[in-house]
C-alpha cells in the first residue's frame, strides 16, 4: 500500500507521564537521537510549559537539526502556545477537551467556549508560522455532532492534523473506524490522526483501525509507555501495519530493539518479557515441537525473522525442550554430545524444568560438560540406590546411603557438620571394605544466580595406592549434586584401576 502514513512519536511527551518517570535533559537529547534514527516522522519532544527543564529540553531537540519534525504540547491558552513557540519547534499540538465530563468537572466551560477557544487557538498558532496539530482530548467520549463541529471548523481555519484522542482508552476497533469516517467527512485539506490508549489492551488495534479507515497519522511510544496502562506501542502498529497490511513506513526496523532497549534503561520501565516484537520471549523458543520446526525452518514457527527487529531468535531448554532443540542449543555452543550422552542430557534438563527451573546457556554447558565426562552407564561398577539426609536447628546432620556395588548392597549411615559432609562420610563409610577412598578436593560453585541456581560440584579422590580421579556433576540440589560427584569420581578411580591391572 502505497498510502504515506506518518509516524507520530510521543514517547518523550505522553511516553514521559508515565507515573514515576522522569528524564533529564539529556536523556530526552539521547532518545530524540535515536527516534530520527529510527526515522520517525515527527518527534513530541515534550510539554514546554510544564517546567523549566521540559523547555530547555525540548529547544535543544528542536535546535539539533534532526530529520523527523519537532512537536511541542500546548494547551489552548496563550502562555503554553508562547512557551512552545519560543522552543522553535516545527509544530505545536494545541489540545482541548471537549467531552461534557471534562468541560463539567474539568474546564468548568461551555460548548460554546471550548469551540471558540479551540477556533482562536489555531488561528493564533497559524499566524506564528508553525504546523498546527489540534487535538480534542477525550474527543471518544465527546457528543459526536460537536466534535464534528470543533473539528471542521479548526480544519477550516488551517490545523494541518486532527487528532482524535482515546484518552481513557475506551475506544474499539469498529468505533475509531467510524469515528475516522465520520471526522474524514469535515476534515476538509487536514490530515487525521489517532492516539490511542491502552486501558483495555486496544491501543494497537484501535489505532490500525483508524489507519485503515483513513487516518494518516497515528501516535505511538516505544514499549507503548504512557499514562496508565500506556498509549499504543509504536513497534506493534508499525510492524503489523507494515507485515499484516502492507503499508510502507520508512522505519529503520532493524533499530527497533536497540531504541526499546534505550528508552527502557533511561525511563526505567521494565518491558515484559512476552510484549510482542520487543519482548525478551518474542523470538524465545522453548518447546520440543517447536525448536524442531524451527532448526529445520525458521518460518514454521516465527512469523517474521527477528533480525528485521534487530533480534536474535534463541533456544531455552525446558520441561518442553526436546531433544532435537537441546542438540541445537549445544551445537551453536560449540558442543557436539553423543548420542546417549544427549539422552542424558535431556532427561537432566527435564528434571529441572519439572523443578520449575528455566536451563539457561550455562546452564545448559554445566550439564553438558558433566555428562560428557561421565562413566558410561555400562562401565559403571557404583550406583546409587537410596540417599535421606537429615539436617536441621539443633540436629546433628546425618546421612544415610544404600548403594550398589558389583551386584551388591551397602548401606552405612554417617554424621557430619553438614550434610554434605554427612553424605561424603557416608559414601566413605559404605565403601571402607572394598574400596577405601578419600575425598582429596571438593569445590562448589553457583553457575548462575538466585538461591535456585544450578550447583556445580568438582571432586578428587583418592584410593589406598594414591590412584586419583577427578569428576564434575551439576544439579539444583548441592546434596544430591555432592553425592552424584563423589560416585562419579569413585567410578573413575574404579576404571582406571581397572585398566592399569
Ligand atoms: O491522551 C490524551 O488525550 C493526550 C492529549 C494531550 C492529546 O495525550
Ligand atoms: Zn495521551
């Protein structure tokens, strides 16, 4: 669609009332820098008259010879139209309620005021040279026979946009396109803009509804920041009017991630991991089904290639993870398991996703490498059968061990000053008169944070004859983790006994 639609951000205006946000000068400097990198068309620097600092920044953007327009907020009175005017901005965007419940409870004026305030206010800015964007705030609530009034009237004496603005977000799709045609039909030469809100999830919907019913201008924040429950997301409308409707929009869509990462850090506001296109899942695969799809082709299960967003698409192993996207996982770690050891591999990952636990990259190397390394399940001469640990305030740490050893079993129980002590003591204990083995060296690490991180255990033990084996197991649980090391390590020192006879 050939259709030109302009690209209105107000991520610095509206995108900054969001409660608890507040940007300096430079910050806003930094993030106008990259909005025209982004190749917005007009930029909403700020509200000039709200404070001194809102001015300077907003008169710094409009003096950095960036490509997109500068737009400054004003309300219909003089003072505010002044102070944007003196910034030097390109346009001004004058806004005047017009529901009766604003001009009842809020602006305490009649019909007729408004109308002529908002008349006045379009012809003043007008004669100051600027572009002249008119918004009616809460124009969805307003009796629609007076918005059309407001709206042909300012369109007949020179705004160049009309902005309907959703203020409450109360708008649905079928209503903004109506609502659009209905203003269309007063518009005269002046182009139609929406500015939507999201208080019922409808902020992007509403707003495309509006395009395609004639808009050709809609506003929109990065991350869809803005009052409440934020004003529509700038990459949402922008990708689907582009993907889902074929508009073109001279975005530079490969910087979309970056300017989200950017206004994110500088405001704060944490963008939630499952928000489309920017979201830190939105190309985060973690389904067995799926992660085989997609190795064998990405389209099966992404519906645009995350490096248009300037995303990566990636792999995370789960409770859902099957073995083909774990394999995949490894070898773009550089780890080629073979195939029994990549069983175990899975049913490891498995097991911690069943845990609740999400297996990150390091995760993930730590198992590996751990299996990689094991004894295979042929060789293995020592398995664990049974394992309780007690530990407790005031109570001795003991552990108690039933292994299997040549076909047969051995229990021994053991105190210790923890219980992993206790458990290292035991398995010493079970094995004293066939194989006696001391434990050299153990060293725990936390391979990723939280207090439900994988542990990583290394062990060295040693028989009678100063033979030495070393082995690494990894797990959630640093008892169980332990016990599995010290086994492992035993089974190595069994094995090269046994090729050294
Ligand atoms: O939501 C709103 O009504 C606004 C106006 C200033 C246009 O942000
Ligand atoms: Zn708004």
């Amino acid at each position: 669609m050939n259709k030109r639609v302009y690209v209105f951000d107000t991520t610095l205006r509206d995108g900054e009332q969001t409660p608890e946000v507040g940007l300096t000068i430079d910050d806003k400097v930094q993030i106008a820098n990259q909005l025209d990198r982004l190749g917005v068309d007009v930029i909403e620097a700020g509200f000039p008259i709200s404070s001194e600092g809102e001015f300077l920044a907003v008169k710094k953007i409009a003096g950095a010879k960036l490509n997109s327009k500068i737009c400054g907020l004003a309300r219909a009175v003089k003072g505010d139209m002044d102070k944007a005017l003196d910034t030097g901005v390109d346009r001004v965007h004058v806004f005047i309620a017009t529901s009766d419940i604003h001009l009842k409870h809020k602006l305490k004026m009649t019909r007729e005021e408004v109308y002529q305030r908002a008349i006045e206010s379009v012809e003043y800015l007008k004669g100051h040279g600027v572009e002249v964007e008119f918004s009616a705030e809460d124009a969805t609530r307003t009796d629609l026979e007076f918005l059309k009034q407001v709206y042909g009237e300012v369109a007949r004496v020179g705004a160049d946009y009309l902005d309907i603005a959703d203020t409450v977000g109360i708008m649905n799709p079928e209503g903004m396109a109506k609502l659009v045609e209905s203003i269309k039909s007063v518009s005269g030469r002046s182009v139609i803009s929406v500015h939507c809100h999201n208080d019922f999830g409808l902020a992007t919907s509403n707003t495309i509804a509006g395009v395609l019913a004639g808009a050709g201008q809609f506003h929109a924040t990065i991350n869809g920041i803005g009052e409440r429950a934020g004003n529509a997301s700038l990459e949402e409308v922008v990708m689907a009017l582009e993907f889902l409707y074929g508009y073109k929009l001279g975005i530079n869509k490969k910087l979309t991630y970056e300017t989200s990462r950017l206004v994110s850090r500088l405001t704060g506001i944490y963008v939630q991991p499952n928000k489309a296109i920017v979201g830190d899942n939105a190309f985060g695969h973690g389904a067995g089904i799926h992660t085989h799809g997609l190795i064998e082709e990405p389209s099966t299960y992404e519906s645009i290639n995350p490096e248009m967003v300037g995303k990566k698409r990636w792999l995370v192993a789960g409770k859902y993870a099957g073995s083909h996207g774990i394999k995949a996982q490894l070898e773009s770690l550089g780890i080629k398991p073979k195939e029994e050891q990549l069983k175990t591999i899975v049913l490891k990952v498995k097991e911690l996703g069943d845990k609740g636990k999400v297996v990150t990259d390091t995760d993930l190397v730590a198992i590996a490498s751990s299996v990689i390394g094991q004894v295979s399940a042929e060789e293995r001469a020592l398995s664990l059968e049974e394992f309780i640990v007690v530990t407790g305030h005031k109570v001795m740490p003991t552990a108690s061990i039933k292994v299997k050893f040549d076909g047969k079993e051995y229990v021994a129980s053991q105190m210790g000053v923890g219980p992993v002590d206790a458990a290292m003591k035991a398995i010493q204990e079970v094995l004293k008169d066939t194989i006696k083995v001391s434990l050299k060296e153990y060293r725990i690490d936390a391979v990723t944070g939280g207090s439900d991180a994988l542990a990583e255990v290394t062990v060295r033990v040693e028989d009678a004859n100063n033979l030495q084996a070393s082995a690494r197991t990894a797990g959630p649980d640093i008892v169980q983790t332990s016990v599995e090391a010290m086994l492992e390590g035993i089974n190595k020192l069994l094995l090269k006994r046994k090729y050294q006879a």
